[in-house]
C-alpha cells in the first residue's frame, strides 16, 4: 500500500518499526523491493536493541543492501553490528568447511545435524545406519534424522523402532516421525499403511500416510478424519484427508465439504475445500463460489474467480472490483480481469439505440 503512495501505511510500518516486537520484519517491508521513507529510523533501530548482538542478529540476510549500506557508514552502532554479523558468516563458513573433514561420527557427537545432509557416499551412510540402530539416544535421534532428510529408504526400520520407543514423548520430537514423513513426499510405504488401528503416534501416522498416497477404497476413513475439522488436534489431518478426497474424486464428501467451508476457522482448510468443491459440486459455482470471492485468502478468491458462475449480478460486481483493486493480490486480478474481459467486449458491441 506504501508503494502505492499511501502515507498512512508508510506511517504505520514506521510505527511498528518503533514500538513492535517484530521491527526488523517491518523494516524489511519499507526498504524491500524499494526503499520507502525510512529517514531517522537508523537512530531508533540503534536504540532498540539492547546489544550489539541483538542489533546483528534483526540485521537482514543481505545487509549490503538499502538502508542499512548507507546507515553503515552514518551510525556507528550499525556499523559495529554489520561487522559483527559480518564476522558470524564467516566463523560459520570456516566451521562448515572443517565439518566437511571430520568424520561422520564426530559430527555427530557434536550435534552438527545440518552438517551430514549431504554427506551421502557409502561410507558415510554406513556410520549415519549404525548410529541410527546403536543405544547412544542423541546420536540415534540425530542419524535417523539425517537418514530423513536424505529420503533413504534403509531409515525405515530404525524409524519404526524408535516410534516405539517413546509413542508418546512430546519433546524432543520424535526422530521416527520426522524420517517418516520425510520418506512419504517420494512415495506410499505400505508398512506405515499397515499401522492403521495402531494407538498412538503409530496409527497417526498411518492415517497421514493414507492421505498423503490415497488409495480407492479410502474414502470412508478419510470422510471420518476430516469430520474431525474443529479438533485443533485434528486440524491438519483434516486437512491432509480434504486434499485425499479431492484426489480420489469423491463426490459423496461435498456435503461435508460445504460444513466444513462454513464453520472452519482455519482458512487454509478452507482454501482446501473451496478448491475440491471447485472439482466435485455441481452447485458451487452458482454457491459457495461467490462468497469466495470475499474470502480473506488471496488463494481462495482465485478459486472463487475461476469457478463462480457469470450468471449473477453479485458476482459479476465483485469480479469487477478485485480486477481494479490495486491492492488486491495480482495474479488474482488477473484472473478476475479474464472472466470480465468477454462481458465488457460484449456490452462495447451493443448497437445503440437512438435518442
């Protein structure tokens, strides 16, 4: 709205820089892509953190850029933190570097996970499986993440086995639960499937690998998590079945769809189920489908853009605003414009008539 030449949202974003928690965020909005009025901040910025520590740590990941390029040169504190910042990277690159000399395990022992994402020969796999089946808890923990995010299917066994071993530990997270579904983005694994019924953390993640890779036949158990919508236990399970559903064509779920479009508070869930109704109702468009097009939901007006029936006044009306909203997100406006566009070519064809 700033870049748009609105004063009063240059002035609240200063504000918040000001008084808000977050500043650096806001801060980031006034100086990114353009630099907006950001004239006496470097002085408030300076005074607001209580170290020159804290100041480094606001400091944004490409510090040579506006403002802070020029503040550098003006503030002396900033100046103090950019260096400091400065001094951080370059201590974490000569510490990666080394890492990539130690062996596995001492890495490890050092709970440098992020160190052995790529760290991918035979035998650096072969000392992650070991300590991933070994009786050292951290080093196990660590190992069978690593095994996660790398997507080896070997993980697998020590994963289960360590979902058994603390089913119902909240913190820290289980190791076995993170490889898991790291293992589900590339493909179903019947065993988890299998664990359907199980208590616990086990059964749990059969239910996400079913909505993750759904199979016909499905549909009842997914209907039933996604029942579940208004459990803040269960909300993102419901999610997870919502897309399922849609996947499988399930046309018997419209129904619980339009519930769940109504009463959700989540408005990703219901960006979710706008889109599946899009598919499988044959009403929506004329429905569900205008009141989208108010949706607070960038992602769920375009659902209401591309499905709503032209055949309504209201509709036709607000399609109209959101193509000249300047506000509005613009891939949604574009759209919007193209479902107008033929109306406005017609009414321009219209022979007139004589006075």
């Amino acid at each position: 709205m700033g870049r748009l030449g609105r004063a009063d949202a240059v002035a609240l974003l200063r504000r918040y820089v000001e008084i808000g928690e977050d500043w650096s965020t806001a801060l980031v909005a006034l100086s990114w892509p353009t630099v907006l009025n950001v004239e006496g901040l470097d002085h408030v910025v300076a005074e607001r953190a209580a170290s020159v520590d804290e100041l480094a740590r606001g400091l944004p990941f490409e510090p040579d850029r506006e403002p802070w390029l020029s503040w550098r040169r003006t503030n002396e504190r900033i100046a103090e933190a950019a260096a400091r910042s400065h001094l951080w990277r370059t201590q974490g690159e000569r510490r990666r570097a080394q890492f990539a000399e130690k062996s596995v395990m001492e890495v490890l022992r050092e709970r440098e996970v992020s160190a052995l994402r790529g760290r991918s020969d035979e035998v650096d796999k072969a000392a992650l499986l070991e300590a991933a089946t070994g009786d050292d808890e951290q080093l196990r923990h660590d190992a069978i993440k690593v095994l996660g995010w790398q997507r080896d299917q070997r993980v697998l066994d020590a994963a289960e086995s360590e979902l058994r071993r603390f089913p119902d530990r909240e913190w820290p997270p289980n190791a076995g639960w993170f490889a898991i579904f790291q293992l589900l983005r590339d493909g179903p694994l019947p065993r988890v499937r299998g664990w359907l019924g199980e208590p616990g953390r086990l059964g749990e993640v059969a239910m996400h690998a079913v909505a993750e890779w759904p199979e016909p036949g499905d549909e009842a158990l997914l209907r039933t998590m996604a029942e579940h919508f208004r459990d803040e236990e269960w909300l993102y399970r419901a999610c997870d079945a919502v897309d399922a559903l849609v996947r499988l064509r399930d046309r018997l779920s419209t129904a619980l769809f339009e519930t769940i479009f109504k009463e959700t508070t989540y408005s990703y869930l219901r960006h979710r189920v706008a889109r599946g109704l899009a598919l499988l109702s044959p009403t929506f468009e004329a429905g569900l489908a205008i009141e989208c097009l108010w949706d607070c939901e960038d992602q769920t007006i375009a659902v209401g853009c591309a499905a709503v029936s032209l055949a309504s006044d209201v509709a036709r009306e607000q399609l109209s605003r959101i193509a000249a909203d300047k506000l509005a997100d613009r891939r949604t406006r574009a759209l919007a414009a193209r479902r107008v566009r033929p109306l406005e070519k017609h009414r321009s064809r219209r022979p007139r008539t004589g006075s």
